[in-house]
C-alpha cells in the first residue's frame, strides 16, 4: 500500500550519500515480510513500531553503526 512511495523516498535520500559524512543504510527490507509486505505484526497502524520491530532494526543498524565506529574518524583527517 505505502511501498512505492517509500521506495522513492529511499531513492531520493540515498543521492544524499556522500561516503564522507553522510552514509545511506536501506533498512526498509528488515520490516518487511518474506512476501515484501508490510506487517500488522511489526507495524500495527503502519506509523508506530512494535518492540520486535526495533530488534529487527537494530540486527541491520548495529553492525554498521560499529564497523562506522572502527575506521578511521573524519576528524581524525
């Protein structure tokens, strides 16, 4: 239902990727179902997410987070 909108928004932010300061990680794919749909299990009212929800974020976001904190820092340029 709200999937081609966001894949074009997910399109549009990720040009702002610039490997130096501004790094795009998709993320969608880590709330969608194995058909590609979108949930009441993991967003009930498709705006507000449920506890499972973040976990399943934070398996996709954490080990970039982390692999962005092991190499060298821009400030340290």
């Amino acid at each position: 239902m709200f999937r081609p909108g966001i894949d074009r928004i997910d399109r549009v932010i990720s040009q702002l990727e610039s490997g130096d300061q501004i790094n795009y990680l998709s993320i969608t794919f880590a709330l969608l179902e194995p058909d590609e749909s979108w949930s009441k299990e993991v967003i009930p009212d498709f705006l507000h997410l449920l506890e499972d929800s973040y976990r399943r974020l934070t398996k996709v976001i954490l080990p970039e987070i982390s692999e962005q904190l092991a190499s060298p820092s821009i400030l340290d340029r």
